[in-house]
C-alpha cells in the first residue's frame, strides 16, 4: 500500500466529536467511540497539500465554487458512477447533506404533508421531517433471506394525495445495502405511478464494499431524472466532514428553482473555502488513496465478521455491500435495548449507535463504525469477546 491507513492518530485533543467528549457524553471516559460516521484515517495526502496550499494564501473572504469544483465533481460521477451529462447548472449548494434534504422537505412539500422513509434509516431524516412539520410515513425494510429488501406494496399503498416524497438512502445506513438497478427502478416506477419526487442521499456511493455497484437513482431512467434530487459530498468518502461541502444534483428545472428559493430565503450560500479546494483535490487526485481505502475498509470487514463468527457466534453481522457502518443483530444477548447499550458502554467499554435510533426494525441492533486503523478494531472485538464471555 502507498498510503498509510494504520496509523492510530490521537483524535482526543482536536475537539472531535466522536473521540472528545466521551466523558460528558457518555460517562464513561476510556470508550472507544465507533459511532458517528467519520473515520479514524489521515486524508489523503494530495486534499493535505491542496488545503495547505490554500492556507498559505492569507485571505479568507467570501468565496464562490470554482470552475474546478464543478468540473471535478461532474468527471468523478461520470468515472465512477456511469453519470454522463450532468450539467453545471444542475449542481446546486448545500453545507451539509442534512441540510440539503432539510432544504428539500422545504421546498417540495407544506407543513402536514407526508414524507416517506424506509426504516431502520438514517435518524436525522426523521428529525428533518418533524422539525418541519411534516409526517413520517414508514415503508420499513423488509428482512428476506438474511438480507434487507425494499417493500413496494407497503409503498404503494401508503402514498396519498398528501404525500410529496420519498428520501431514499442509497448506499443505505445503517442496513448496508448497496440497491441493485433492479430494486430502484421498481422504486422509481412506484414513485412515477404515484408522482412523488425522489430524494435520493447518495453520501455513501463511492464506499462499495461489495459486488453491487452503486447506481445513481437519477440514472435509473429519463423519468427518474426528471424527479430526482441527488444529494451527494466528498465527505465521507475523503473523510472531509469538518468542512461541510455537499451539492445537490438536480436535472428539472422547476424543481431546480423551487430548491433555489429555500437556498436563497435562508441566505445560505456561502461555501466553505477550504471544502472547495478539498474537493476539486479529491474528485481530481484522490481516486488512488479511495482505492486502498475500499481495499482495507474490506480487510476490517472480513476482520469483523471471522472474528464474530468464531468467538461470539450469537451476534449477526448483515451483508456490509456499501458504507463502513456494520450492522449488528444482538438479540442472542438476551437484553432489553437499555441494558444493551449500558453493556456496551459500561461492560464492553465502547460507544456505539444503538439500533433504536434508526427508527422501527432497530430494536437490539448495534451500527460499528469500522473505519479505524485495524489495531483499533482488534482492541474493540477483544473489549467485546471479553465482556459477553462474563454474561
Ligand atoms: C446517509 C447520511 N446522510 C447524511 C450524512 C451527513 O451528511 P452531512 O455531514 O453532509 O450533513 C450522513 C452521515 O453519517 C449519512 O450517513
């Protein structure tokens, strides 16, 4: 490998949020956090440079995207994602992806109309919808053959007249799927039938762990790209969410415009400057590092899994197709939720995301960040082993 993931690099005196205040968020000061979605890995060295660079220049004024920045995201969806054509135009700003499908709740549906997600799912998407007044719908995943599947029944019927839209995770947290082309476009004909607009939170698509490739469900057909707002950031990939740098892709005009208007009524449209160079760096440079990424994102995983399957067989690890966020069913424990993550907290001593937060279907699950150097997660899965064998 050229690039160095095995570094253990001490997070705790850089007011992270996942390794700083463990203590006051959990009142148990030696947890090793695998939690929040970001990793424990040095970025890139070619973003490094860039921001450096950047950095020496002494002004650091209000800036606009770049050329670089545009044409660097539109080649990376084209390399990486079969996404040829997209326009710059289509590209539209957000901070954050949390705020880009908060921006969309605003701008494509009323307060009491009805939004739709599939749980167990990213949990601020349910914040997004109640802190703006709409309803949640519920289309939970379904469980077939030890793996999570979309429901288009449940979907179909669950769709009214006050239903705006659906916000789909694809690659989806925390069940890890990565949606096969077939899967989306029986979605996308669901949502076609019933005239709702899909927003699709793409954060993951580069982190494919699996055979699946990501498909963009913009991509899935010209009617899809008619009513698809594709929120997509180098983020997660890069490891970049300090610098809060996320777009929105959006091909129909009215629905580009009427995304244009929340962006514009709340006066938020001044990018990170640090996030611009990081990015073009990222979509222009950094394809190497994200290949060694992904290469030794799959040693933890395959890690993880013979590691639970040889010395504590009673937990279930789904299929991780995409992201870095294993998902763990720990049921055979025997415990109530509460006692779970007190156990894991107290006994086992790590701080994870436990699987209630992630809506119906979450009950006794735990999500495991593994994007840590591999001693890291050796010392976790040790801390673990240890407190199940005292049960
Ligand atoms: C599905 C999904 N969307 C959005 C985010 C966060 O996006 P941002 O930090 O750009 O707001 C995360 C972070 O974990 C995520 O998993």
């Amino acid at each position: 490998m050229v690039y160095d993931f095995d570094t253990v690099i001490d997070r705790t005196p850089m007011s992270s949020t996942k390794w700083s205040f463990r203590k006051e968020r959990t009142g148990v000061a030696d947890v090793l956090p695998m939690w929040i979605a970001d990793m424990d890995f040095a970025c890139a060295p070619e973003i490094v440079e860039a921001v450096k660079a950047r950095a020496a220049i002494p002004i650091y004024g209000y800036t606009q995207r770049t050329d670089g920045y545009y044409d660097g995201l539109i080649k990376w969806m084209k390399k990486r994602h079969r996404w040829s054509g997209i326009q710059r135009d289509w590209i539209l700003f957000s901070p954050g992806v949390v705020a880009g499908f908060n921006y969309a709740i605003q701008a494509y549906s009323h307060p009491g109309d009805k939004v739709i997600i599939q749980p167990p799912c990213y949990y601020p998407f349910m914040d997004a919808i109640t802190n703006n007044g709409r309803q949640i719908i519920n289309n939970p995943l379904k469980i077939v053959e030890g793996n999570y599947v979309m429901n288009y029944e449940d979907l179909e019927r669950k769709i009214d007249g006050r239903t705006k839209m659906i916000i789909l995770c694809s690659p989806h947290n925390p069940v890890g799927r990565v949606w096969k082309r077939n899967e989306l476009e029986q979605l996308v004909d669901v949502c076609e039938k019933k005239d709702i607009v899909i927003v699709s939170d793409e954060i993951h698509n580069d982190l494919i762990l699996g055979k699946t490739m990501h498909t963009p469900t913009a991509t899935i057909s010209e009617e899809a790209m008619q009513r698809t707002v594709t929120l997509v950031a180098p983020s997660k990939t890069f490891n970049l969410a300090g610098l809060t740098t996320s777009s929105a892709i959006i091909r129909n005009k009215k629905l580009r415009d009427t995304y244009q208007n929340i962006i514009e009524n709340n006066r938020t449209r001044n990018t990170n400057i640090f996030g611009i160079v990081a990015q073009e760096a990222a979509y222009t440079k950094g394809e190497a590092w994200l290949e060694e990424l992904l290469v030794y994102l799959r040693g933890n995983l395959m890690y993880l899994e013979e590691f639970i399957k040889e010395k504590i067989p009673g937990l279930k690890v789904y299929p991780l197709e995409g992201t870095y966020l294993a998902w763990v069913d720990c049921t055979s424990l025997g415990m109530v939720d509460e006692a779970l993550k007190e156990f894991m907290l107290r006994k086992a001593k790590l701080w994870l995301d436990e699987g209630l937060m992630f809506g119906c279907g979450g009950s006794m699950f735990m999500r495991i960040n593994i994007a840590c150097p591999r001693s890291v997660l050796k010392q976790a899965l040790g801390r673990l082993e240890k407190a199940v064998k005292l049960l």
